[in-house]
C-alpha cells in the first residue's frame, strides 16, 4: 500500500508550506518529546565496530531507531539528523550522551546540504512524513548511502528514485516498520512455506491501552494527524479485485490479554504482495486496521460532517481545509501523553496447501508499552525493524539496487534473522501451524 492513506501515515500535502509543517511540529513539542529512554536493555553484537548510521527525524520514531543502533557494539557512530536543536538536545540526554551519538542540525530540504552531511555513512533510517522523507532519499541518494525507511513515498516519484537509486548503487527500502513492514514480510514468509497459496489475512494497528473519548484513540506516530481517509479500498476476493468502504467492518478479532471489545476496517491489502512469486492465483487478500469498538461509526459520522474533506473551503474571507482544521482541534485530545501506555496488535494469516494438504499459517502479535525501557510499543515494532534492516544494509547483506519493496530482499534467512533480533528485543511473533 503507497504511502498509507489510512493507517499511520497521513499525507501532509495538505498543508501549504514546510514552514508551516514546522509551526505545528512546535506546538507538538510534548508529544515529540516523548522519548525518554531509561537504560539499555543489552548491547548487541554484530561484529568488529565498522558501521555507520546516520538517522533522519528526531520525532517519535528516529530516536527508537537511534537507540536500537547505539546498543549495537558493531555500530561504531550514529548520526541523528533534525531542523530542530532542542529536539535534538532532548533525545541525546536522554540516551545518556553517548560518546557515539553525534547530533547535527539540517534542513532535509537543502538538498545539497544534507547529501554532505550523509556522505560518509554506511546506511540512513529515515523517519519522516511525507513530502519530508522524500527530501531525505534524495539527499541520501546524492550522498552515495542506502535508505530504510518507516514510510513510502509518493507514487509519483518511485520511478526517478529507482532509477538514481541504481545509478548510485544504493538502495531505497520504503516501508520498513511494522505495517507496511512487518505485516507484508510475515505475509511472504507463510507463502513461501506453501505450495500454493489461497488466502492471505491481515490484522493489525495501534490502540491505547487506557481508551478515553472522544475516539478511544491515540496518534502514536504520524504526527499532528489521525489517519482517516474515508472512500473506497481495493482487496482480493474471489480471486478478483473490489472495492469496500474503509469504515465497514469486518468480523471483531480477539487478541488475547485484551478484554475490551475490538473492531476492524478495511485497509485494502498490500500491493507489494504482487511481488511474491505464489501471490498470483490468491483467492482473497484484505488488511483490517483493528481500533476499539465504535470507533467506525464516529469516523462516519465525522466524514458526514464534512469534517475529514481535503478540499478547500472559504471561511471568512480564508481558504480553509476542513480536515486541517478538525485536526487542530481535535489533537490535544488524541496525542499520547507521556504517562499513557500503547500496545500493538498484528494477526497473519495465511492459507494454502503443502505436499496435497491443507495448511493455516497464523501469526499473533500483542506488544506493549515497555515499562523499563520507557519505549511505545509503536517506536518497538516500528523502528526496531527498520533499524535491524538498516544494519544489515550497512554490513552489505542488500544484494539489490534501486527502489526494494522490504518482500524482495528480507526473506528466508533474512527474515529468520529479523524475527530472531526483534525476539530479543521483546518483541514477540508467535506462530502457529493448523492443519485441515
């Protein structure tokens, strides 16, 4: 799915200029300040200290990503890249100024400055909305140095940065979190397990762990906005693409250790899927956003407010986006404040047969808030996959160039090695094996 327009990933193309992205980054000042990371959980292995890795955005998710990269003795520099100083000195104090953190304040937009800046690195985790995040590939693509990064960017520019991306010899791994991320490569990985494949189930999303009005939902990443785009999504059922309502449900999923009731909509379902080989021939593909129960019908009825439009409107003389100004609003009440707790929740399921015999493969996530670590469970499984990868960028395990869907280089032992490293971060994929 191109740079989500549902969950996490809310465009930003409706703002009208970078500064005015930076006017509301300030006055989200508290919640980009919640990083606070308490002490290591361990550091990890990966060699003699060769590697470089230089991370871009020090908002929610950068700083998991820097801090997963420091505990890693095979890292020998780290690099976090923001406009914004105070963010900056935030974050390293807060990881304790270590002597491997260096923090450098830039412009992701001054192309030519942030190309400098890079040169020299092994490998780049970007942690940036979009337009942003297009602005550091760019910049990174000039510097010579691959890219990991959490979300995608726009489709309109794939092709230009496959083709520089070649050029350069690097790569340019979008989507690299926990959805897009973790949900496709999971997906891959049971149909590579298959003969053939029938169906491909998948559940996933960020709630609360104390739900509050007025949505019982809060923006763990993404920024100042609620990912909700109302309209129509693509899944495969019987064997041929529709179309559903993203707001209409699906049934309610259980996961275990949550007691309130729950609820899913559609989300589509993950076009990079097309790229594993056993895809073709699927019979039924959907993705589900899992949030608390009621959440659909209020989304509804805000869209029949009008609230969640794009399209301008005069009001008083001005120019207004509807769903700018909803979300203005509406954010004191929906960030997640510092004493707040969040868990995420991922199912994959994936049917087919095997040597003549029916096969369910199920995989379960329920993460948590970690206590210790002083870490969202989001910035875990986000940021904690992508910075894994971007390591393994570093140390010369991406064989391939140019724009890499995560589904065409993390598979097999790749994949076994990522499932391994985020088990030892606490993060826990259990899988099961149903036989018909």
């Amino acid at each position: 799915m191109k740079i989500k327009k549902d969950y996490f990933f809310c465009s930003l193309k409706l703002l009208r200029n970078i500064d005015e992205i930076r006017e509301i980054d300030d006055c989200l000042s508290r919640s980009h300040n919640q990083c606070p990371f308490k002490q290591s959980h361990g550091l990890i292995d990966s060699g003699d200290n060769i590697m470089k890795i230089a991370v871009i955005g020090a908002g929610l998710m950068g700083p998991a990503i820097t801090k997963d990269c420091l505990e890693d003795q095979g890292v020998e520099e780290v690099l976090l890249v923001d406009i914004d100083a105070e963010r900056l000195r935030h974050v390293a104090e807060e990881l304790g100024n270590p002597t491997k953190l260096k923090t450098i304040i830039q412009d992701v937009t001054d192309r030519e400055g942030l190309a400098q800046v890079l040169e020299g690195y092994d490998a780049v985790g970007v942690a940036l909305l979009e337009p942003l995040n297009t602005h550091a590939i760019w910049g990174a693509i000039d510097a010579g140095v691959g890219v990991v990064e959490l979300s995608e960017p726009s489709d309109e520019d794939v092709e230009a940065i496959d083709e520089a991306a070649k050029k350069a010899g690097v790569a340019i791994i979008p989507g690299c979190g926990v959805e897009p991320g973790l949900t496709d490569l999971l997906a891959a990985q049971g149909m590579d397990m298959l003969d053939s494949v029938e169906a491909v189930d998948i559940w996933c999303g960020g709630i609360p762990e104390d739900p509050k009005p007025p949505l019982d939902y809060k923006i763990v990443f993404g920024g100042p906005y609620l990912p909700l785009w109302p309209g129509k999504v693509k899944v495969i059922e019987n064997g041929e693409v529709r179309y559903r309502d993203r707001y209409s449900l699906g049934d309610p999923p259980r996961f275990d250790g949550i007691d309130r009731p729950l609820e899913c909509f559609y989300d589509g379902f993950p076009e990079t899927l097309h790229l594993v080989e056993k895809f073709e021939g699927v019979q039924r593909c959907t993705e589900m956003t899992v949030r608390y129960e009621g959440y659909c019908e209020k989304v509804n009825f805000l869209d029949e407010c009008g609230l969640l439009s794009r399209e301008p409107i005069e009001f008083r003389g001005r120019e207004i986006v509807p769903f700018a100004a909803f979300s203005k609003i509406i954010h004191p009440k929906v960030r997640l404040e510092e004493e707040e707790r969040d868990i995420t929740v991922l199912r994959v399921k994936v049917k087919g047969e095997k040597d003549g015999q029916e096969i369910l493969y199920t995989y379960d996530m329920v993460d948590r808030y970690d206590n210790e670590e002083r870490v969202t469970s989001m910035a875990k499984t986000t940021s904690y996959t992508a910075a894994i990868v971007a390591r393994m960028m570093a140390k010369g395990e991406i064989d391939l160039t140019g724009y890499v869907e995560p589904v065409r280089v993390i598979r097999g032992e790749k994949m076994d090695e990522l499932l391994a490293a985020l088990d030892a971060r606490s993060v826990k994929i259990t899988k099961t094996v149903t036989h018909a």
